[in-house]
C-alpha cells in the first residue's frame, strides 16, 4: 500500500503539480481542480503542498451519508464514487488534514492517479514521493524515538 511522502524544505511553491493534477484529472489547467494543493508560510518562508494521507483508518468515510467514499481494499487508496457522491461535504469536514475540497459541486481528492500520481513525476525538486506506508510510518517512528533520546541526552547533559 502507497502514499504520496512530502517533503515540505525542497518544496519551492512552483505550483506545477496542481496544474499537473488538474489537467490529468479533469482535463484542465486550473489549479482551482487539483487534489493538491500548496499552502504558503510567508512568514517563515515555507511552502508545503497538502494532500490525502490516504489513512490507515480515514476519518473521512464513515460520516458519508451515501458511502461514496472508501477505502479500496487492494490499494489502500481512498476513493470516491463521484456517480454516488451528493456533495454534502462531510468528508471534506472531517479530514484532519484539509485535504478534500469542497468545490461548488463535488468534493475531490487525490486518488494516486490509478497508481502512478502524476505530481511526483513533475516535481522538479522531488518534494513528493511515492512511498510505501508502513515503511513510512516505521521510518517516522524511527525518527521520532531518535529525537527523543536526543533531547533527553541534552537535558541530562550528555552531549
């Protein structure tokens, strides 16, 4: 099972992976239709594009009122059936990662491109990767517990 990995520091806001995303997937260049989208810090000078997790457990299918939105078992890949979907919202609500837009008449989000995410092949600066979930999130982990024991290092004096 896949996830898009992002990088936020290599991240230049360029923006060409929300026109890339908006051509294949409807057929336009319009950043306004992309499934991902780069927020900007100017304050601290951070762009960071925000797009589904695709979570383990996604706190966007169960308030569906009509289950247009799963999660597909062989891919792990969250979907929506835009031929049942009415556009209520209530994915786009309960996302904790602003990751589902609400457009006038419909919600959207990223689908890994039927496998092959078209803004990881555009980045020019591989803010965003295509990554495997599991060894993501062990390699998260990892990371953490490494933080940890070095700020307690720091703390005791050890370093």
């Amino acid at each position: 099972m896949q996830k898009l990995e992002i990088n936020s520091e290599k991240c230049t806001g360029c923006r060409v992976c929300e026109l890339v995303c908006a051509l294949y997937n409807e057929g336009v260049n319009n950043p306004a239709l992309s499934r991902i989208r780069i927020t900007s810090d100017y304050t601290h000078r951070l762009d960071s594009p925000v797009v589904c997790y695709q979570c383990g457990n996604p706190p966007c299918v169960p308030p569906c009122p009509v289950s247009a939105i799963s999660k597909d078992p062989e891919t792990g890949v969250v979907v929506i059936d835009y031929e049942t979907c009415i556009a209520c919202g209530l994915c786009s609500a309960n996302c904790p990662f602003g990751a589902i837009p609400q457009l006038e008449d419909k919600v959207i989000k990223c689908e890994m491109c039927d496998g092959d995410p078209q803004c990881v092949k555009y980045c020019e600066t591989r803010a965003l990767e295509v990554v495997d979930r599991e060894a993501a999130y062990q390699n998260r982990r990892l990371e953490h517990g490494q933080k940890f024991i070095q700020n307690q290092k720091e703390s005791a004096g050890l370093t």
